[in-house]
C-alpha cells in the first residue's frame, strides 16, 4: 500500500469518516486505514507497521472490494407518504420525514381540513358521517372525505411503525458498539488518540459471526491494545467508557460519571427486556431455545445482543462502584439467543451440545419478569444454578463482570454469505443473490452458477455436516 502525506485537513476529514463509522458497519481494516490517516506524525514505526498489517487488506485506495454491505439496515422513512399526503391535500407543510413525530405532527396538522387528529384513526368508529361533515362545513364527497382519512391513517401508522424500527435499529447498534453511535462528532474529533481506539475497537465488535462450532474472536486485538496504550491521563475517558466498560477504563472516571454510566446500562437493560417480553412464545423449549417456524430470531437475538451487553456494562459499573451486594435483592439473568437448527444439529452430530448457559437461564425466571418485579432472583439463585450447569458464577459473567481475556491476533475479515466463509468476493455476491446458506430454495436462474462456484472451491469456512455412521 502507498505511503500518503497527511495534511491538517486530510487528517480532520479521516476523523469525521472514523465518526461517521460509529453508526455503520466498516470493516476493520477500513478503519485502520483512516487511523493510519488520522494520527499521521504521531504513530511510531512499530505502530505504524502493527496498523499497517490491518490497513493493507483495506478496500479504500485499492481494486479490492467486501460483497458485505458497510451499514446495518436503516428503516426507510415517510417521504412517499408525505408526498402523497401533498398531492391529495394540495398543500405543504414542514416535516422530517426520517422523524416518527415529526410525521405525526404533519399528520395532524394535514388532518384539521377534515377534523382528524391522530388520537381518532379507527376507520369504523371515527370518521365523520355526512351531517358531522356538514357541519363541520366540509365540501368534500363521501369518497374524497374516506381517501383522506386512510392517507392519514397510514401516515400514522408510518409514524408508528417508524418508531419501532428506529428503536430497534438503536439498541442493536448498543448491543455492538456500546454508546459509541451517540457520540457528538465535537467531542470525537477532540481528541484523535481515543477516537481512533473508539472507532477501531467498535469496527472489531461489528465484525459478522462465523457459521462456526467455535466462538467469536476477541474483539480486543493488538492494534486496540495498541491504541488503548497510547492513550493518557489527558485522554477523553469518558468518552472511551461508552465503548468499553473494563475496570481499568471505569478505574478512570469520577464517581459522577460512573453513576451516569450505570444509569445508561439500566435504561437500555430495562428497555430492551420489555421489548424481549413482548416478543417472547411461552411455549419455546427454553431448554434448548432452536428456532421455530414463525419466530423472529432477527429480532430477538439483536434484542438478545443489546440486552446482554446492557447486562454486562450495569455489572461492570455495579462492581466499579463496589455495589456487587445489590445483587441479593435481584439479579437479572441473561437472555439467550434463538439457535438455528442446522448448527444445533451441527453441535450434536459432533458431540457437543447446547451452550451451558441455556441451561442457567432455562431454570432462573425470566430477567422481565425479575426486572418488573413480578419474580424473585437473587444472586444466591443464579448461584445454584450455575452450579447445576457445571459454569463458575463469576467467571462466566452471571454474577459479575466476565474477566478479560487474552489479546486477540488480528486476521482479516472474511467474506461471509450467511456466516459462511467464501474465498472471493464475487462469488459471495453471487451466492448471496442465489440464496446459497439462507435456508431457503435457491433460485433456479442461479442455480447452476451456484452449484459450479461450490464445486469450484470457493467455500472456505465451515459446513456442517451430519454423522452418518
């Protein structure tokens, strides 16, 4: 990769596309190349060559190229509603269509030509009959009057439907990158050492699952630690702390600021269980928590995901604050996430099984119900059944914060299709669009393009495979 001369503003403009990644889904050699860029003049050469092994396998400056989208799904907002709504009012008025309320707002202030408001969207019981509207003094036909009243019940509905979508959208990226989405572009551009750490360690915890029988990488790898040893007692700690709840990170922040962050974690904990709650089926084997037929697993695993690291960064400020003892009185068990049945299968057929922990939270209430109040589990209770799973309490992070693990050694990220590893970018693309690994048929169009790619080789990640003696 060429060596390039960073200027002042070559330098800001990395940092602002290092903030933009908070929100989106960069690969971490992408991100590596913008530190390279950013800290410019500040890296030693052993830096700069540790960076460097990440930064040449970057798309950015090369033919390269990832098949993987570098964002999350956004939810698609109002503006064809709010065009619609135009053209049939024949007026305008100021709105975000991107802003559940904003819409709301505009429905509402659509809605007073035919005495709407949004509190009256019910197609049946609400609408004016002909001597309300005659009295009302609107010149408007029965059918004219009923187009405007369902163009504002969708615009309502958009509004509500938006909401939901964006708060999904939120918590799944806390359940990746922590609070790092909410960081002000003021304050990350500040202080380049921590930004550059926030943004690479937040890239490493967005990389993909591998469709695998062994667990994630660490997100914590050489170039984070590098970037974490470089930062000082003049660094921006807090605004670490929204992406790393560790001891030593918590160790830096005062006593107000550790309470605001346990704040945090409590909100998002307590959030994202009631979401959790109202997308639960009674009858899931919680035993073995396999997907089935009709289940949302998208949403509850990234539900799952946000909850738990919720979870762990309120254990992780409880124990900074020496207040592990509030876990007598309740203690919220994790969630666990919803399995695909291949992999199940997968783990059985070579002699695995469920994750151990499945069984621990088979056996505790579940965490809504502890958080509501409508259950009882104390940390003596998640004590036993630890135990009876065979899991140290502690160690596995039930009853504390789990414990640090070793630095991980950076590899690049793999082209996946549906957590399967391929070898070349292009046929990712092309066994996506067929449908390879998802579960479903694959297209016939494709399929005899499919069928030659994996033939050819292309598969380089693990399959599983049934024991079929």
């Amino acid at each position: 990769m060429t060596e390039r001369k960073a200027t002042p503003a070559s330098r800001h403009h990395a940092l602002v596309e290092l903030h933009e990644s908070l929100d989106r889904r960069y690969r971490p050699e992408d991100v590596a190349d913008l530190v390279l860029l950013a800290l410019d003049g500040r890296l030693s050469r052993r830096e700069r060559v540790v960076i460097g092994r990440a930064a040449r396998h970057s798309s950015r400056g090369t033919a390269w190229f990832s098949s993987m989208s570098a964002d999350y799904a956004r939810p698609v907002g109002g503006a064809r509603q709010v065009a619609a709504a135009t053209r049939l009012f024949e007026r305008s008025a100021e709105v975000d269509p991107d802003d559940p309320e904003s819409l709301l707002e505009f429905a509402a202030t659509m809605g007073r030509d035919i005495r709407w408001t949004p509190a009256g969207t019910d197609f049946l019981a609400d609408r004016l009959d002909r001597s309300a509207r005659d009295a009302a003094g609107l010149d408007l036909s029965k059918r004219q009057y009923n187009r405007r009243f369902r163009m504002l019940r969708r615009l309502a509905a958009k509004a509500g439907t938006l909401g939901v979508e964006q708060d999904k959208r939120r918590l799944l990226m806390v359940g990746v990158t922590g609070f790092g989405a909410d960081i002000p572009q003021e304050r990350f551009t500040a202080d380049p050492v921590a930004a550059c750490f926030v943004a690479y360690y937040t890239a490493r915890r967005k990389v993909r699952r591998e469709f695998s029988l062994s667990g994630r990488d660490n997100p914590f790898d050489e170039i984070a630690s590098l970037l974490l040893a470089r930062c000082g007692e003049r660094t921006d700690w807090w605004m670490i702390a929204q992406v790393r709840a560790t001891p030593d990170v918590l160790a830096r922040l005062g006593g107000e600021e550790r309470g605001r962050l346990l704040g945090q974690w409590s909100a998002v904990m307590r959030h994202s269980a009631g979401l959790l709650r109202d997308r639960w089926r009674p009858d899931t084997d919680r035993t073995q928590m396999i997907v089935r037929l009709g289940d949302d697993s998208t949403t509850w695993n990234n539900l799952a995901v946000a909850y738990n690291a919720a979870r762990a960064g309120w254990l992780a400020c409880l124990a900074s604050m020496d207040a592990l003892d509030l876990l007598d009185v309740a203690c919220p068990g994790k969630a666990m996430r919803l399995m695909a049945g291949d992999l199940a299968a997968w783990h059985r057929d070579t002699g695995g099984g469920v994750d151990p922990g499945t069984a621990v939270w088979a056996a505790l209430p579940l965490p809504w119900e502890v958080l509501d109040g409508t259950a009882t589990c104390t940390r003596s209770d998640v004590h036993s059944a630890c135990r009876a799973a065979g899991l140290d309490p502690e160690l596995s992070g039930w009853t504390a914060p789990a414990p640090r693990r070793g630095v991980a050694v950076f590899r690049p990220t793999p082209e996946l299709v549906h957590g399967v590893s391929v070898a070349d970018p292009v046929w990712a693309s092309l066994l996506r669009r067929a449908g390879v690994f998802s579960g479903r048929p694959v297209k016939p169009e494709l399929a005899a393009d499919a069928r030659h790619g994996l033939a050819a080789g292309v598969v380089t990640g693990d399959l599983p495979e049934r024991d079929t003696r």
